[in-house]
DNA sequence: GGGAATATTCCC
DNA sequence: GGGAATATTCCC
C-alpha cells in the first residue's frame, strides 16, 4: 500500500494495492492508459485474492464497495453496441484512482452510508428547521406585543374614575408649546387667531383641576371627540389640516362627558372664511390600530423606520420569506426519515394559546380623557409638527392587564351592548363558527377600515385621512371639511347653550 | 444453530449455536443456573471459535456484538468486592438469552446503528419542531380569532337596532356619478347649480321604509362625529386638509347622544355655491385599511390589480398556501414521529386552522346605511379616475366572510375613502419609503390612528376615492364635502331645537 | 446501483 | 458501553 496512507479508508488501501501488485495482473491490473482497471479473471479474483485482502470472496461485495466509493463500472462500447468478450472483463474506473497518482486517492470519499446520510441530512434539517421554527416564534412574539398595544391603545373612556389598566393617554406632543395649552385642564379652550380650539374639559368633572403632571386624569385625544363645528370653520381664509384623533375603545357615557363648545365658536358669520386649523393630540403610532395591526402582520422585519409600516414590497418579501422558510422546513422534513418511536409522541406538547384573560379588569372608564383639539399655530396648514419624533413618543404604550380585554371593555357599541367585544372574543374563541356567522349577516362588505375603526358612519373624522383639501388650477385650495364632533349629548345641550347665550 | 430461525440476526444465531455447542464448553459455556453464559478461555475463545463463527478473531469485536444486543456483564461480586480470579471469566447474560429458550432470541433486538441514534436524536428534535410548529400554529389561530374579534368588536354606532352585528355601509356603485338612485325619495336632497345633490337620509332612519328598502338605516358619519353642515358648506375660503381622526370603539348610546342635524341646519343659500359633489362612499379593497388587514390574514401574493396592491384573493391564497404548508409539515413532523413511513404522513389529518371564509358574502347591502352624496351625472364631473376606482371598490368589497370586515364594515367615510387604512397600509406596503416620509415629514404628528388615517396631504385627490373634489369642465376643481351626521335621530332632532331656538 | 441491515473495527 | 466509520451481506 504504497501511496495510500492512513487517511485512505482500508478498502481503497487495499484496492490500490490489489492493482498496484504486478505479481497478479493476469487477475486484476491497471488498464492501458492507467485511467481504469479491470479483473481479468473474476473466478481466481474471488478465490484467491479477495480473501487475500478483505474479510470475504465475494466480487459483489467487492463491487460493493466499489460502488460505496464511487467507483463506476466502464462499459466498452463497439460499433455501437456492447462487446460480448469484452463483459467478461469488468472494468471500473474512478476520477481519482489512476496509475502512479496515490496522490488522488484521498479525494475519494465513500458515500455516507443510508443511514448516515439520512441522519446528517435530517439532523442538519432539523437544526434549520429548528433555527426557522424559532425564528417564527420570535416574530410571533413581536406581534403579540404588537397586538397587545394594540388592544391596550384602545382607551378606557367611561366617565368613572381611573382605571389602572388603561390610561394610556398619549401624550399630546405639541412641537410648537401649543399643546400645553390645550391640555391643561385649567384652559378649557383654546383658541387662536385663526382657529377654533375645542377643548374636553372631561377629565376636570371628576378629578378636578390637575396640572399636567396630573397622574389620574390623562389628556389625550379621546375617543369622545368633540368640536365646535361653526368654530372650527371660523377663522382666517387659509385653512390649516385639521388633526382630529380619536380613541378608541371609547365607553363614554353621554351624561358624563360634558362636552365644551364656546359660544365663539358657534358663530356663524364666520364661518364663510374659516381658516381652520384643528390638530388633535397626536397620537403615537403604536397606538394607531391600524398600524398596530399593520406591524403586527409584518413584524417579522424589524421595524424599520419611525412609522414601523411596512411597505407592500416588504410585506412580500416577509410573506415570500416564511413561505419559503416554511418550504424548505417542509422538503428537509421530508426528506428526514426517522425511525419509529412511538414514545415520542406521547411527548410532543401542544402548545395552549392563552388568549383572553378576563380578569383584568381596568375597564373603568375614564372621563379624563380628554379631547383636545388644537389648532396650530401655523396658518400654512401642514406643519412639520408632527414629526417622527412626536410620534415615537407616541410609542410609549403602557400595556396593562390583558391587552385583549382591555380592548373590548370600551367598545360596545349603542344598540349593541350585549355583543361587546369581550363577548364577542369569547364566543369567537369558543365556537370558531361565530365569525362566519357574524360575516355573513354583514350587510356591507365595503366597509373596512381599522379594527379600531368602528363604525365610520358615525365617524367621519377617521376616515379623514384624506385631504378635504384640494388645489385647484388657480392654485388655491378649496375645502371643505366639516367634522364634528361627538359625545354628543353634552354638545348639544353645550351648543344649545350656546345657541340660547347668542 | 438448532432454535435460531431465520428472525434472528446471525450473530444471534451464531452466539446461541456456539454457546450450545457442547464441545466447547471448556471454552464458552451457560452458566450453571442456564441464565447467563461464560467465556472460560479467552485465548483459545478467540484464536480457535471466533475465527470459526465471524469473519474476526477479536474479543472486543465479539463483545461489541454483545453489547449491540443489549446483553451485559455479569459482575461477580463476594464480600462486597470484586474477586479478582473471577475476572478471568468473562460472563454476559440477556433477558431473552437463556438455556433451552431459543425461542425467545427474536426477543432480542439490535441497538439501531448509530443511524438509527440519529434518527432517534432526530426523532427528538422533530418533536421539538413539531411541538414548535404546533405551538405557531395554535398562536396563529389565536391571533387570527384576536384580530377577527377585534374587527368585530368595533361598535356598531347605526342609530337604529337591525343587524346587532355589523352596520355595513353599502357603497353605492356609482359609475357615472350617478348614485341618486340610492338616494332615498323621501329625503331631502339638495342640489346646487353644480348639479351636487345632497341628501341626508337620516330622517329616514327611524321612519320606516325607504325608497331603497334598506333595513337597517344608518347614517354613517361617525356617530360622535357631529357637524353642522351648513357651516362645513359655507365658505369659499380656501381649504385646507383636514384630518380627522375618529375614535374607535365608541360605545355610545345614542339616546344619550342626541346629536342632530337637520336640512335646515343646511341653509340653502349658501348651498348655492357648493360646488359640491357627494359620492357614496366607496371603498376600494384595496385600499380599505379592513381589506388590508383581512387580506393580510387570509393571504396572498402576487399583487394584481388595484395599484400593484396585493389583492384580497392573492393574500388569502397566499396565506392558505402557507398555512397548508404548516399544516402539512406539522403532518410530517406528526408522522415521522409514529412511523418511518413517508406515506403515512399523508393519513395524518391536519389541525384546522381557521381563517378566514371569504365565501361568506351577506353582502345585503344596506341603504338605509349609506350616506348618499351624488354629484349629478350631467356635471361630468366624473373623471374616470373616479370611475375606475369605484369599479374597482365595488369589487374588492366583498369581503364578507372575514371577521376583520365587520370591522370595517362601517367605516367608510366620505372623505376617508380616499385615505382609509387600506390605502395606507398599503401605501406603506408599497413603498417602504413611504412610511418614513408619512411619518416623519408628516406634518402632522397627531394624525395618527389607523393606518389608514395616514395623512394625505401630498396626495389629496388619490386618497379621495370618493371623490369629493371634482374637476368640472372649466379645469376648476370643486369640493364639496359634507357630512355629517350620525347617530343621528337624535342628532337631527337636537339640531331642530336648536335651529328653532335660534 | 444502491438502500438497508448487520458486522467489524476503531476509538472515546 | 457505546458512538461512529467502515465493511459485508442481502435485497430490490
């Protein structure tokens, strides 16, 4: 075994030795060009030699392994067919086993056995699928947090007391100082020159004046919006974007939400050139349901920049990426066959997806809620003000309790208090047949909007993402918004008031 | 080999004659109780029987067999330690090894080769995988009853009691511009010299029958959401973009919620100039932020239509793919665990994951809902733009079946259209860059809710999908906004009182 | 040719 | 004792 070293497995050792042996080349020897070698007689071969180097006779297990090594078997062709005489000769060749090249010998690898093989293979799978398992899980995750928020943005508006689960007021962050203003529970109202500043004094009924540090009562943009129409259109002839953000999850109770609008604002004659301006508190974007929802969907990426939304491209790409995470877990599965363990299964847990705790109550409402709406106090209508930075601030989301419940405490809707949200979780979760049948008495299937958005109908303000702006070929914008404003029933006696005062 | 059928391994086989065979007790014989046997000459065990059963002459070989068969050792031991004498003897015993019992050899089984370990060992991971997968699984279906419930959840704000579930706006198709059809003959409409037609159909609500045999009269403008139309009407001053952002989740109970408005809060004179312009709203999938988020639950890929947004039955397809592919892998996974069979894999039934049933369509759509504002087909002011995208809203609309359209259902705003949540997120979808710009450069930081409340202010008039700003003939572009009302019984009663106090 | 089980060797 | 690689056998 000249050339072979250790690192060359016994049979190749033992073959290059077998064909290196000129003493038996009338049984087996290198063919002429050195690239091949044969077995010239297969019975002496068998009887003589095989024995000789291995622990058996038999040429098929000799071929074996051949085979094992990768070795081929060369077929003579002539003329364009097999060669009768020439069978007799068994002839095999390999890229690396040539005349005088020992050298090549140790690039020749055996074949994993089955066994082997399909145990690297399937462990290697595993550990990716494994890796992809986690790393879905791990995303999973984000989005429950997303969701979470999502649930605890949904604001306790009722008219009692703070509730600890969810005050999430979002801070209103005013760039310009204006919010301040607005938020201070002293200042009722707000207003400047050119705008209408409407201001839910709610938060004062029951807390009576706190400061801003104020830790109960939690100005924000409520749920409960509330603006003077008349007000908001007075003003200057330049109209300002009205900002109005609404919360969700509102519980309000008309009784306790003493909605103010000053007479100012009812005043009519001015409304012909109303440079209205309206910005409701910002509210941060983990709060914004729908983008709430958005990144959950697309959590698996991290969130990128400020906004966290994912652009439709990335959405695909995270969809593609899963599926074809999910696609490769699926093949290298497959692939992997694994031995019966009966055992095993027994073992494998399933997971419980605890979904709602009911529990958690913090469903008291909270009237300090407020709505603020303030104008900016810059006439040319967008400002900068609302900036990526406001909006992180926005983020600071408080989850409290179960995200879930907290969700549904606030939504019932008028008719339909029985079907609050918590029942309706509860029965979706209970029976899964619940949703098609609450889908299929839908009378309109073109309204979607966010989750949070309840009924657009009554809420206009939502859907005013769009500009009731327009520019016209002259070069001026032209308007028209309108908006009001609700909780209602204190509005109208407020406006009544008003009315009466005028 | 007397007992040894051909089950058993011939090792086994060999073993059980060698250890029979009498003449060789003196080497290898059962011990006297017949419950074990002794190797009693190393030496010639190894040069004279070993050679003769294997293809070896090695003890260790021997034993490693041994082991391979699960026998074991015997240790003698006496007075609590090991005698030494003893040791010569090497002595192993099995369960199913024993004297006169050759039937129970094919009790013995093999350690599976170290391939088999690693099947084992990966048996162990897939549970893991499996246990993972399973748990994603669970998680998702929670996730998905979450979003659905959370949909849901938003209140229905309709003044009136029909359907508990979903107050949905039916969109009125309108492909000339000509929803006036829908509008309700008992109503009061407006109509200027634009040929904008006006009707508030809120009366109509409570009194029964309307001309369009809606069931459920609703009134869409958000139900906090209240304005005095005639204000939001008047003035010529140039407009700015207003955003409002709705609350969601509003539990309001409209009796508390006297908020009105009334024809005449519309004063007629003003209306003159309006160059107003009401389409019903019209939500395009698409870019219905509910559509959106339905869509990302239920799937789909290949974006289509609609903008280069994935549309609904692209994303449900291409979520049930993925869920088919979970579902199918976690099958795997479950029958690798039982049997190595490939082919069983396809018996094992799959976890149901429900998701969304887009069949359902309860798509009975309701007037009484929609808010109906018509610029007159004669105006042709309709641009095509408008056209297509209602086209294409009434197409995406059909959502019914996913919970996460209930959510939505009665979101649809006039103004929003244009900007609802679909649209946003898919903005965002598309663009990554968008996101950044909406967020950071917005210029309004309060602006923030759903997604689809994103501010528009760049784009206006796409965002407008119902449009409210028209382009007549003289290349002017014409608003007309308008809206108001909700919850309205009350609301227009409160108005009248009021109107009539002034 | 090659899958698969068993056998043998090598090594820890 | 047993993991692991290679070897041998058996079978398709």
């Amino acid at each position: 075994m000249e050339g072979a070293s250790s690192v060359v497995p016994g049979f190749l050792a033992k073959l290059w030795a077998l064909v290196n042996d000129s003493t038996t080349d009338d049984v087996i020897a290198w063919s002429r060009n050195g690239q091949s070698f044969g077995i010239l007689d297969e019975q002496k071969f068998c009887k003589e030699l095989l024995p000789k180097y291995f622990k058996h006779n038999n040429l098929s297990s000799f071929i074996r392994q051949l085979n094992m090594y990768g070795f081929r078997k060369v077929v003579t062709v002539e003329s364009g067919m097999i060669v009768p005489e020439k069978n007799t000769t068994i002839e095999f060749q390999h890229m690396f086993f040539k005349q005088g090249e020992a050298h090549l010998l140790e690039n020749i690898k055996r074949k994993v056995s089955s066994g082997r093989t399909e145990d690297l293979k399937g462990s290697d799978d595993l550990q990716k699928a494994l890796a992809e398992v986690q790393e879905i899980k791990e995303q999973q995750i984000g989005k429950d947090n997303k969701l979470a928020s999502l649930k605890r943005s949904l604001p306790d508006v009722s008219g009692s007391p703070p509730s600890k689960l969810s005050r999430q007021c979002v801070p209103i962050p005013v760039e310009n100082g204006e919010a301040v203003d607005v938020l201070d529970p002293g200042s009722p109202t707000v207003k400047d020159p050119n705008g209408i500043v409407i201001q839910d004094v709610t938060a004062s009924m029951d807390d009576g004046p706190s400061g801003l540090g104020a830790p109960a009562p939690t100005l924000f943009l409520s749920p409960t919006l509330s603006a003077d129409p008349s007000s908001l259109l007075e003003g200057s002839s330049h109209l300002s974007p009205v900002h109005i953000i609404p919360s969700f999850g509102l519980d309000l109770d008309v009784t306790d939400c003493p909605l103010q609008i000053t007479e100012d604002s009812l005043e009519p004659e001015d409304i012909d050139n109303l440079p209205l301006e309206l910005h409701a508190s910002q509210a941060s974007d983990s709060e914004d349901p729908a983008v709430v929802i958005d990144s959950i969907l697309n959590d698996s990426h991290v969130s990128t920049q400020g906004g966290g939304f994912l652009n439709r491209n990335e959405m695909q790409d995270f969809l593609n990426c899963i599926e074809a995470n999910l696609e490769e877990l699926h093949s290298m599965l497959s692939a992997n066959k694994l031995t019966p363990d009966p055992e095993l299964l027994s073992e494998i847990p399933t997971a419980e997806f605890p979904i709602l705790n009911m529990n958690e109550t913090g469903a008291s409402s909270n009237l300090a809620d407020t709505l603020v709406f303030t104008k900016s106090a810059e006439e040319g209508g967008m400002t900068s003000e609302f900036e990526a930075d406001g909006n992180k601030d926005m983020q600071l989301v408080q989850y409290m309790g179960n995200p879930l419940l907290s969700l549904f405490e606030d939504l019932p809707s008028f008719e339909d208090r029985s079907q609050d949200a918590g029942d309706l979780l509860l029965a979706d979760l209970e029976d899964e047949k619940d949703v098609p049948t609450y889908l299929e008495d839908s009378d309109d299937p073109l309204c979607l909007v966010a989750p949070s958005l309840s009924d657009d109908y009554e809420n206009p303000l939502e859907s005013f993402e769009s500009p009731l702006l327009l520019e016209d070929p002259n070069g001026e914008y032209k308007l028209f918004p309108l908006l009001l404003l609700s909780p209602v029933a204190n509005f109208i006696e407020e406006a009544t008031e008003i009315e009466n005062t005028i």
